[in-house]
C-alpha cells in the first residue's frame, strides 16, 4: 500500500516502520499537493501527473512569456481501477443514509467523484472531488492543531462546503463529463437490480452477483 501510495503521488511517508494497518484509515500524514496528486490519478485514467503552478504567462499584448505543459506522467494505477474508484466515490446514492440526497458533495446535473474526511478529535477535515479535468482539494483546521468543533466539523459540514462552491464555479459553463467506461471492465445486475462494475476476470462466477439470501419459512403453529 505504501509503495502505491509513493506511485500515485504521496511523498511524506518515508519511514515505512512508522506505519500499521491504520494507515488504511488516515493514520499517516499527507499534504494536500500530494493528495491532490492522487486524487488527479484517479481523474486522469490512472496516470499521475506532476503538479504545474504557472501554465502560462503572457504581457498586456497576449504575447506569450512563459508555457509549461504537462510531462508524460506516470501510470500509478490501471484505468480500470480508476474508473471503478471514480464511479464508486461519484455513487450519491451511496452516501444518501449518511449525508442526504442534497448535502454539499453534489453539483446538480454534474458528474463528480469525492471523498470527506476526518482525523481525530476533528483536528483535520478534508473534502477531495474530481471530474476528468478538474481536481479540487479543500482543508479545514486550526493552525495550533487545536480541535474542531465536533458539531460544526462533520465530514460534510467543514470542507464539504467550500469545496461545492469550488466546483460549481469550475462547471457551471461545462457539460457533464463522465469519463468513459474502460473495455477491461465489466458490468454484472447485482443486488436490488443495480449494476456493479468489475476488473475483468474478478467478476463473480455465473454471469451476476451473489443473491440476496432468501429468509428462513418459519411454519404456522398447528392450531
């Protein structure tokens, strides 16, 4: 995990002994250009790319100064992972239980894939979101790393916020954008008829998914 970490952009975990199973749930330390970075794998088919700060410069004539373009990239995942990854964190239907069908991880009539989070005692809270062109990484904290607090820092109420209305304002001229899906993945009818998506070859056997398992006929007291 943390070599892929390393490949998709993460450049503050160095000393490997440091870390255990709770790096699966936050427990190392990450800024957010190298986050950016990641998430903008998962955006990009799974090609990492270096980030630029100046794309171009130009004088009061629109002559151009200074024009930096993106170098090739690294393939930090497959493209069929990332696009399952996309489409899994894009699911609002997903998240519907825990933030409601509304809450500020949704661009009306756009596609976007994003994530929250916290740390503990509400020190740190991020929201991270992408479509195929734009990536937008949004912190909220104390600069004392004093914690937050907890009823007006949930995973959806600190950055969330802040991170919708950076999005809006990037699409609001744009068409939906939905990266088209790989020819290595495939779709299985899974549970309640919705289709789920697999890396072809680890679909399950029998051409869908496992059934939901059918409650036990209790019989009717004799009378």
């Amino acid at each position: 995990m943390i070599e892929k970490g390393r490949l998709m952009g993460i450049t503050s975990w160095e000393n490997e002994s440091r870390y255990g199973l709770s790096l699966t749930l936050g427990g190392g330390e990450v800024t957010m250009l190298d986050m950016a970075k990641a998430f903008g794998s998962l955006a990009n088919a799974g090609k990492r790319m270096d980030l630029l700060p100046i794309l171009e410069v130009t004088d009061y004539t629109g002559r151009v100064i200074e024009k930096n373009s993106p170098k090739n990239g690294v393939h930090a995942v497959s493209a069929d992972v990332a696009w399952i990854m996309s489409n899994m964190l894009s699911d609002n239907t997903a998240r519907t239980a825990a933030f409601g069908p509304s809450s500020s991880l949704v661009i009306p009539a756009k596609t976007v894939s994003v994530k929250t989070g916290t740390s503990n005692d509400k020190r740190d809270n991020w929201t991270i979101g992408y479509t195929p062109s734009y990536v937008a990484a949004v912190w909220v904290g104390n600069n004392n790393n004093s914690p937050m607090d907890p009823y007006l820092t949930s995973g959806v109420t600190g950055a969330a916020p802040i991170w919708h209305d950076i999005m809006a304002e990037l699409l609001k001229d744009k068409a939906d954008e939905v990266a088209p899906m790989p020819a290595g993945v495939v779709t299985l009818p899974c549970y309640f008829g919705r289709p789920e998506y697999f890396v072809k070859g680890t679909e399950p056997t029998g051409g869908r998914c496992a059934a939901l398992p059918t409650p036990p006929v209790t019989p009717s007291p004799t009378p």
